[in-house]
C-alpha cells in the first residue's frame, strides 16, 4: 500500500513540476523574451522544481517510514 502511494505522490510531483515549467516559459515569453530564452528558463524552472519536491518526498517518505514503525 506505501508503494502505490509513493508512486501517486511522485506522478503528481512530475505533472507539478511541469505545469510550474510551462508558467514560468509562458510568463517569459510575455515578459517579452525571445522564445530560446523562454525555453531555457522554463527547462530551468522545471528541473529546480522536480528536484525541490523530489526531496522533500523523499524527507516526508523516510519520516513516515519511521514513524509508522
């Protein structure tokens, strides 16, 4: 059961992290950046938050290892 629940809560990271990406290009790109730099970024902002949700999944996963024993 933790199993499927890791895998829901790591789907979710994944769609979050790319919704937040294709914000953050769209918002460049109205910002008036020329479509290379928008990419960039929203690549940036993608990465920086799957990498910042991956962890504290991972912190949260460990925390309720230990405390569910």
């Amino acid at each position: 059961m933790v199993t499927f629940e890791v895998l829901v809560v790591c789907m979710l990271v994944v769609q979050f992290a790319v919704m937040v990406g294709t914000a953050a290009g769209y918002l460049a790109r109205r910002d008036g950046a020329s479509y290379p730099a928008a990419v960039l970024l929203a690549c940036s902002v993608f990465g920086a938050t799957l990498a910042l949700t991956a962890a504290v999944t991972a912190a949260v996963t460990g925390v309720v290892t230990v405390v569910s024993g």
